[in-house]
C-alpha cells in the first residue's frame, strides 16, 4: 500500500497547469487520483481530466477534480495509471481492474503514459499474471475456444455468482498463457479473434515507468 502510494505521489509530480490529464484505475491509480485531488484543492492546479472507468471518474468528481467530456480530447499531455505487471522493455499486462479497453484508448491518446507500480509487478518476463482478454457477451463460448488454441488457459471473470460485466457491457476471459516469450505476436494474434474486443498487452505505450519499494525508495524507468 505505502509503495503504491509513494509511487503515485511521485508521479503527480509531473502534472503541471493547464494540461489534460487521463486518470487510470485500480488500487495504484487511486493514489494517484487522490494525490492530484489534493492538489487541485491546496495548490489551484488548473487541470483537465478524463478518466478510464465509472469508478474513477466519481472518485475524481468527489475530489473536485475538473472533467472533461472526450468530445473535447484531441490529446492528453500525460495518464497516469497502474499496471499488473512490466517487463524491462515496459511492455504491460493490464486489466486486473477490469478496465483495459477504456485504458488503451486513454493511453493511446496521451502524449506520454506514466504507469506507477510496486517492486512486485517489476517482472523480467510478462505471464505469471494471467492477461486480461474482454471479448464481447455474443457466442462467448466460441471466442473462448479460439482463446485456448492459442495455447492458454481462459477462465471468464466472475462477479460473485455472475459473470464479470465491463463498463463497456462485455466480459473478461484471464488467459493464463505462462512465460510470454513475444508480447507483440500475442497481442497481434489476439485482436485477430473475431469477438475479441481487445487485450490486456500494453505494446510500446509506456513512456515511464516508476516502482515503489516496501523500503520507501523509488525507481524511475524510461524507454531505453
């Protein structure tokens, strides 16, 4: 919790007046989301934000963060958000949240996505997570076994006794694939799916990456 929380202030840092800002999701983001809150409330930063989830924005909007709607958003100057895991070329697994869709499209309207972590999601290869697959409610038992000849083991995300229903109205498969020798092929052969909406692989969108220690240290990685 307090290198999650380290980590999020670290980065909070780097948000400055007058710019547009995406808020990710999930326990780290949350942090994050608190830190800048703080900010808008003590220091007057001026800032615009969006957020990745129905979750965020209403703790955003608690907090007196200012929102605005994506009609308005051509580019965000910077998000800020959570990962599950990060290998050394900042490829992510995301999704553990349930929000990976809303996030990449986030991310890939952001000049820069600075993803905050603890020491346990700094990994030297992506797959002890399972990957997060949100494939839409539609023949989902075909999606799914297409999902297993790619060499996994999907089991779609429960809520309770329900199955995991995303904002976007679709479900969650957590693809446990192991050792992930080549995010990029995965990524691509995933999305090929008819019925995959999109993937947990977060490929070259990360431009920093900070992970905070138990110790109270923190280190900063960048695109090499």
């Amino acid at each position: 919790m307090e290198s999650k929380r380290i980590a999020a202030e670290k980065a909070v840092e780097l948000v400055k007046d007058g710019m547009k800002v995406g808020l990710g999701t999930g326990s780290t983001a949350y942090w994050a989301i608190q830190a800048i809150g703080r900010r808008v409330k003590e220091e007057g930063l001026s800032i615009q934000a969006v957020a990745t989830s129905v979750q965020s924005e209403q703790l955003a909007k608690e907090l007196g963060i200012p929102m605005m709607p994506f009609a308005d958003v051509d580019v965000l100057d910077l998000t800020i958000d959570g990962a599950d895991e990060v290998d050394p070329a900042l490829h992510l697994i995301k999704g553990g949240g349930g929000a990976l869709l809303r996030e990449k499209i986030v991310a890939a309207a952001s000049k820069q996505l600075i993803i905050i972590v603890d020491e346990s999601k700094d990994v030297k290869q992506l797959g002890i997570f399972p990957l997060p697959v949100e494939i839409v409610p539609f023949a989902f038992e075909l999606t799914v076994k297409k999902l297993r000849k790619l060499g996994c083991e999907p089991k779609l995300r429960k809520n309770g006794d329900e199955l995991y229903v995303t904002d976007n109205g679709n479900y969650i498969a957590d693809c446990e694939f192991g050792a992930i020798a080549d995010p990029e092929a995965l990524h691509d052969d995933l999305n090929r799916i008819p019925g995959v909406v999109d993937n947990g692989l977060f490929i070259h969108m990360a431009s920093l990456v900070i992970v905070g220690s138990a110790d109270g240290s923190i280190r900063s990685i960048t695109k090499e």
